[in-house]
C-alpha cells in the first residue's frame, strides 16, 4: 500500500490570534499518532517560530514567503504534493492529503490544490462556498452559515467535538477529575480580547467578590493573566488590570499554551479562541467575552450564552456594569448547581477529540469514531428540545 502523506497548511489570521497555528499543531500530532506516513506543515516564518519547537517527532515544518500571492501560493503547496499523486486513485493508493486551517483559502484556492491530485480538507469556523472534499467547521455552532459545496460533493464536519487540540490539552483533560464548586481562583485569558477595554473592568468586578455570609470556608481569591503571543509586558498587563480590590495577580509563564494553568483555574474570562475550547473540553466553569477585531456577530459568544454555557455580560460602558457584574458573579462563583451544569455543558459540548476525530474521518476513512456520548450528555441543556 503507498505511503499516506498530509501536508498542513496554516499561517496567523487578524482577529484569530494563534488560533489556526495551534490547529495545525494538535492536527500533526494527531496524523502522527494516528500513523499517517509523512506529515509536514506548511506555514510562513512568524508562524515558524510558534511551531519550530512544537512539532512531534515525525513531522516536519516548511515555510513559504509570506508575500505570495493566493495563486502562487496555491500554485507552491501543488508542486509540493503532485509527484505524491498516484497514477490510480483507490483504496491502496490514496490521493495526499492538503489540510487548509483558516479562513484565506477561498474556492478557487481550494479547486487549484483538487485539480493537482490532492484531497482538500477545510478546518475553519465561518462558512464560505467551498470545493473541498471536507469542510469541519469545529465549533458547537454550524447551521446558521449557509456553507454552500461548489462541487457538490463536500462533506460536512461539524460540531465542537470537532474542535482540534492538543496532546498535552488532552492529557489535561484527562487529570481534571472534579471541579470545586467554590471560585476564588480567577483568569482571564488576553488572546483575541480587547484588554485595554475589558481588563480594568473585570478588575473592578472581581474587586467586589465576597462570599455569602453563612460560607465556613476562609476567602483567598486571586487572578492569573493567560497572556497571548502579541501581549505587552507582564508588568503592562497587571497595570491595565489594576489593583483588583487587593487580589493577588499573577501572569503565568509562556504564551503559547495554558492547558496546565487552566487545571487550577475555578472561573475564565476569554474570548473565542484556543484557550476559551480548551476551557470548555475541561469543563472550567467560563465566561465569554466579544472577541476583538470582529466583523458581525460574535457567534461563539452569542451561542455559548443561548445555550447557558456562559452567562450573559453587560457591556463596560453601562451605567450599571459594576452592579450587573456583582450580581452575576455571585452565582457563577458560589451557586454549586450552577457550577456544576456549567462544566458538564462545556465538555457536552467539546470533549478534546477532535484532532483524532478529523484525521481518522478524513485520511482513514474510518467512521465509526468516538462522539461526544452519553457521560457527557445534559438533561438541563436548554437546546436538546430543539434538536
């Protein structure tokens, strides 16, 4: 049988942060653990440096300039892969497969890299004529954007058990047993959010925090910064934040991955984003905030909050933030029920898998995966009359 090779293509996006990069990465590792023969990814040199040291053993990085145009391109990723195309396209000889992460990658792009000889898989969260062979839209939300296949012959993918993450995000996944159903250890993660806007606001919430008064349990409550790639100093990030009522503030070390810190995390502040699907997988207690740089609706946010997987927010320029923030946060900190549903939501809604779902589906063509079964599976979910 020939060989299996997958080529990943992903690059940063405006408004994503490292969103796509950090896909790429949990889809390698999964190829790689799943036995696909030959994976590399293909980025451009700021993506490089995020995935340089990142990348399993097996994989290789190739970077492209970062001043092509979509032709060429489309036209590079195609001399990459065609002397990989077999004459005869069957079960024993399969076509290489072109995973495209984001959302750059129009029709046309997609149809060039098709006509080469490649099977063409689409991971991105807004629908958009496609004429890929796949299309996974990995977030819990999908039906409303009007994906339209070109060709005809695109099959879906959609849903956050879709959602790709990595290894080291699923052994966290794995080591988070119980969740404490009393909050004193807060964080707010920046990648994707407007901080300068919502930092000294949620400061000011966080200020006014108290326990109930018949609680037995001494209060300690603290804040951890989960800074981004593109985040100013960590001394910057405490300023925006300010003095936060006398809480304890730290910034947690490196900027690229959180699944650890979020294991000691009892309440999140984030924005859509790979910290905010990791956070749902673990099944910490969240609240969602607008992501920055957006064009139209948030729909991540809009759909965490119709389906009260997050409580719904005021904005911080309302006359009465500092009220409707102290209300909300008394039961999303200290109501053991609601804290409760909150997490079981969250991992109904994006288990961890999903790196190894997509690559079974697509590169094995093995259906029978793991979904999202009944351990996870919410009675209170206020949509599951609706499905």
């Amino acid at each position: 049988m020939a060989q299996l090779k997958a080529w990943i293509r992903a690059v940063r996006e405006t408004g994503y942060g490292t969103l796509h990069l950090s896909r790429a990465l949990a889809l390698a590792e999964a190829a790689v653990r799943e036995g696909v023969d030959q994976v590399t990814v293909l980025s451009d040199e700021q993506g490089g440096d995020f995935l340089r040291d990142r990348l399993p053993d097996h994989a290789e990085l190739s970077t492209l300039p970062g001043s092509l145009t979509p032709q060429q391109e489309a036209a590079g990723i195609g001399d990459l892969m065609r002397p990989h195309v077999p004459n005869r396209v069957d079960s024993r000889n399969p076509r290489p497969l072109v995973y495209l992460c984001g959302h750059r990658y129009d029709s046309a792009f997609q149809r060039t890299l098709w006509k080469a000889g490649a099977e063409v898989v689409v991971i991105a969260d807004e629908g958009a004529p496609t004429f890929a062979d796949w299309y996974v839209i990995p977030k819990p939300y999908g039906g409303e954007l009007g994906i339209q296949s070109v060709s005809g012959y695109t099959r879906f993918l959609r849903g956050g058990h879709y959602a790709p993450l990595t290894i080291r995000a699923m052994k966290a996944i794995y080591l988070q047993r119980d969740h404490r159903t009393f909050a004193e250890r807060f964080a707010i993660a920046t990648e994707n959010l407007d901080s300068d806007r919502w930092l000294p606001a949620i400061g000011r919430a966080l200020s006014a925090v108290r326990p109930p008064q018949d609680t037995r349990r001494e209060f300690y409550p603290s804040v951890m910064i989960l800074p981004g790639v593109d985040c100013p100093s960590d001394e910057e990030l405490r300023q925006k934040l300010g003095d936060a009522g006398g809480l304890k503030v730290t910034v947690a070390n490196g900027r690229r991955e959180h699944s650890q810190e979020l294991l000691n995390v009892d309440l999140l502040f984030a924005a859509d984003g790979f910290v905010l699907q990791q956070a749902l997988a673990l099944g910490t207690v969240r609240v969602a905030l607008p992501r920055k740089v957006l064009r139209g609706e948030d729909l991540m946010m809009s759909h965490l909050i119709r389906r009260e997987a997050s409580p719904r927010i005021p904005l911080p320029e309302a006359d009465d933030f500092d009220e409707q923030m102290a209300a909300m946060l008394q039961r999303v900190c200290f109501d053991p029920a609601f804290r409760r549903g909150q997490s079981r939501i969250g991992q109904y809604l994006c288990d961890g898998i999903g790196s190894i779902r997509i690559i079974r589906q697509t590169a094995f063509k093995i259906y029978t995966v793991p979904q999202n079964i009944i351990r996870f599976f919410e009675m209170g979910d206020p949509i599951i009359p609706e499905l």
